[in-house]
C-alpha cells in the first residue's frame, strides 16, 4: 500500500473531511440520546484518542534535541511563541470578543485550551515545503510536548481561577500524561523496534503510515464530539460560530508579527521558518483528546473548528514562502520567472 499517497491526500482535504466529521456527527446526534450510550462513549473516546496519539509519536525524533544547545536564540522565540506569546494572546482576544458578543465560561475556556497544547503535528512538514530547518522545527515540536505537562494545566488554571471556571487541575495533569506521555513513551519504543527489525529503509518506508492513521484520529474525534453536543448546539449555533472570530484574528495577528519580529532581531530565514510553524500551529488532535479525556467535551468545541481555520493560513503561508524569503533577501531563493 502507498503510505505517502495516503498521508498526502488525508492533508490535502484535511478541511473537507473535518468539515464532513462535523456534519455527519451533528445529525446522527440529533437522533439519539448520548446520554443513553455514555458508558461506550467514554470507551470509544479512548480509543480513538490513542489511535491518534500513539502514531504521531512514533516520528517524534527526541534524539535531536542534543542540538538545541546550539539554536538557544531560535529556541526560545519559538517557545516563547507558543507556549507563553500564543495563550496571551488568545486570552485578550477573548476579552475583546466577549464586549460585543458574551461566551459562555466552556467555550473560553476551549478557546484557551486550543493555543496553550503543543505544536501543529503538520508543522515540521510545513517547515520543509518553506526550505526551513528542519532540525530546529523538530527541537521545538519535541520541548514543545515535553513543557505541556505544565504549561496546559498551569494556564488552564490561572485562566480559570481569573474567570470563575471550575477546573479540575490534578484531572488534568493525569490525562495529560494519558495523553501525551504515556504514548510518547510506547512511541519511542515502537520507533526504536521497528528500526531494528526493519531497518531504516523499512522504517522510512512505513513512517507516512503514521501521521495517516492519526488524521483519521481525528477526524473521528471530531466527529464524536459534534455527535455527542449536537443537541446543544443545535440550540446555541452561534456559539460555533462565535469562536471561530478569535481564531481567526488569533493566525492574522501571529503571522504578521513574527515574519517582522523575527526578520528585525535577526533570525535567518530558515529559522524563521522552523519557529513560525510549530509556535503558530497548534495540535488540536491533543486539545481534543484532553478535554474529551477529563470529561470537558464542551471544551472540544473550539479546537474541533480550528483545523478549518488553521490549515489555509498555514498553506498560504506556504504558497508564498517565496516572497516571504525575498524579505530576507534569501540567496536561495529560485528566480520568480
């Protein structure tokens, strides 16, 4: 079977697919009761958090973060970025959404969840199309995961506590650990035997297998959470709708700043383009599965629409790397005919 074929196409109609999870889920919940069927829920959710988790960590490279030494400057802009810039910033859009339309505490607090989980899985691909460094987008995916354990709850928590939104912290940091670590650690290993066993060809031949097996993750995910809170939002639909304005405003504002940001403190374009990507995109597969797992499923909401607004900025971003290059007056850079 043609792996590559496969992760090709399940990226490249990535907002068709979401979107049809999103349809299909919503109707066949308007004809059931959840409610009725919440024991297999909470088992189905399980499982498909796993099958989306698992796989992506087994192309998780760990062994480069021996490099990081060398990057510190690039390192800690894109962290700073994602993890510290990102959170903030979602946090003042909320508020300022909030004076003209109120959201309700769930749906914030979603919103919050979508930019403080760790980097886009897509984004060390991204990274390549743009002829970034590719070592370095690694690097920060890889801290990236690592921080979350305390960077998710902590702001989750300190965003709670200032909004009067019960949160349960400790719930968190376990399923975090379900989550993310726990899978990490089967990855690793996974990677580790499958080399032995296969060589590094094989490997390489296997590797789009992976990521292909997680966006059918989530899309599943997806799907189950629009299906479970269909009848919600069947009553509040605005509420989809609302949380769409800051995610949108949220890619404007993160793209624009760091392409000149980054350009006047003297990063190079390569590295520039290895932090944008994995400090801008954020893996909502992982904020699914944490509120889905801790039992937040309102929270899902927010990341569930995010890949649709997400995925064009990113690729427009790629499609015009070219000219974004010429700002640093990049040698590399093909002639434009």
């Amino acid at each position: 079977m043609d792996y590559l074929r496969l992760k090709n196409h399940l990226d490249k109609l990535l907002p068709v697919y979401v979107t049809l999870a999103m349809i299909l889920g919503f109707f066949i919940g308007l004809n059931i009761n959840p409610e009725k069927y919440k024991e297999m829920f909470h088992w189905l959710n399980l499982a498909v958090v796993i099958s989306m988790i698992y796989p992506m960590m087994i192309n998780l490279r760990l062994g480069e973060l021996k490099n990081s030494m060398k990057q510190g400057k690039q390192l800690t802009v894109g962290l700073t970025m994602g993890l510290v810039i990102a959170p903030l910033l979602m946090w003042l859009l909320i508020y300022l959404v909030s004076l003209f339309h109120p959201l309700s505490p769930p749906l914030a607090l979603g919103l919050m969840l979508a930019m403080v989980v760790p980097c886009s899985s897509m984004s060390i691909a991204y990274t390549g199309f743009t002829e970034g460094n590719l070592e370095l987008a690694t690097i920060i995916v890889a801290f990236s995961f690592i921080l979350a354990i305390i960077t998710v709850p902590g702001w989750l928590a300190v965003y709670a506590a200032s909004s009067n939104i019960s949160v349960p912290t400790t719930l968190l940091i376990i399923t975090i650990i379900e989550v993310v670590f726990v899978p990490m650690f089967f990855g690793i290993l996974t990677r580790q035997y499958l080399i032995k066993k296969r060589g590094a060809e094989g490997f390489l031949r296997l590797k789009p297998l992976f990521p292909a097996v997680s966006l059918i993750g989530m899309y599943l995910i997806v799907f189950l959470i629009f299906m479970e809170k269909a009848k919600l939002i069947a009553k509040k639909p605005e509420m989809v709708l609302i949380a769409l304005v800051p995610l949108v405003l949220y890619y404007l504002i993160s793209l624009g700043v760091l392409t000149y940001l980054n350009r006047a403190i003297g990063i190079k374009y390569r590295d520039h383009m290895a932090i944008t990507f994995p400090s801008v995109g954020k893996n909502e597969g992982t904020a699914m599965a944490i509120a889905m797992s801790a039992g937040m499923g309102m929270m899902a909401i927010p990341p569930a629409v995010t890949p649709l607004i997400q995925i064009p900025f990113l690729v427009g971003y790629v499609k015009i790397w070219r000219k974004i290059a010429k700002m640093w007056k990049c040698e590399k850079v093909e002639n434009e005919k």
